[in-house]
C-alpha cells in the first residue's frame, strides 16, 4: 500500500551538504518527497520527538547532536514507504549497514548516522504531524 513515513537529515550531513545526495538516494529508491524544510530544534523540542529514548544512555547526548545544527525534516511518500526507507537508510550502526545503503555511505557513528526514519506506521503518524500540518504534505 501506499505509506508516508517521516525522515530526518541530521546535523552530522547538513553540516556536510549532503542533503542532495541523501535526496537523490531516497528518490532513486522510489520514494517521493512530499513535504521537506530547513529548521533548527531546540534542545527541549529534541527532547520531546525522543521522547521514547528518554531512559536510554544516549538520550542527553542525541538531544544536544539533534539540537546542535540545522537539520532538514521530511514526509516520504510511496509504496511500503517506511520499510523502504529503513532499507535504503541501513542500519542504525554503519558498521553493520550494508553497502549502497545511506548510512554505510554517509554516517560518521551510531549516534552521528546521518539520517532518522520512522519505524512504523504509529510512529510515522505521531512524527509527522510533530512537525507537520496537513496543508503542508502536498503528495
Ligand atoms: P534514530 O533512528 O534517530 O533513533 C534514535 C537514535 O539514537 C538513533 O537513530 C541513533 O542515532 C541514536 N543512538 C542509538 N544508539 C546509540 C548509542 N549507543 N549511542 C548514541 N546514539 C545512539
């Protein structure tokens, strides 16, 4: 069926202009961007979209990478949208991402991995309207 999923480019490849290569990546795997902007999250609103990892050991660390720089947010649309992009982002470790994939490309480490992807239909709707109003997902 048709999905949208929510995407984040992170402060890790804005930092290095890579929004275009991870764009020309999520395209050539089918997906279409059907809502994108440019902004920079406070620590406490990094907190909040985290929210689940809140008792994680990483979670003060991923807040203050999410909130460090600017970040680019997006709602992808397309056929099993979400599992698509969880395949062409890889892995959470690049160590463990397979090759062609975002991550192995693109990612310094496991908390600088270039990218964030919704893991499920749930979560893609929570994400989405996060950042989101409906007049601005133009499918
Ligand atoms: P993301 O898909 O954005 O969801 C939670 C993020 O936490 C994950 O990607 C990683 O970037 C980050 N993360 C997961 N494990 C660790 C870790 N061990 N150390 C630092 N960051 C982590």
């Amino acid at each position: 069926a048709i999905q949208r999923t929510f995407s984040i480019i992170k402060p890790d490849a804005t930092r290095r202009n890579l929004t275009g290569a991870i764009n020309a990546k999520l395209e050539a795997a089918g997906l279409r961007i059907v809502a994108q902007k440019r902004i920079h999250l406070t620590k406490a609103q990094a907190g909040v979209f985290y929210g689940v990892h809140k008792e994680r050991p990483f979670y003060d660390e991923l807040c203050t990478f999410m909130s460090s720089e600017p970040i680019v947010v997006q709602v992808l649309q397309g056929e099993d949208a979400i599992a698509k992009n969880r395949e062409v982002m890889g892995a959470t470790n690049p160590a463990q991402a397979a090759d062609g994939t975002i991550r192995k490309e693109f990612a310094l480490s496991i908390g600088e991995n270039s990218v964030h992807g919704s893991d499920g239909p749930d979560t893609a709707a929570v994400e989405i309207a996060y950042f989101f109003s409906g007049l601005e997902l133009v499918g």
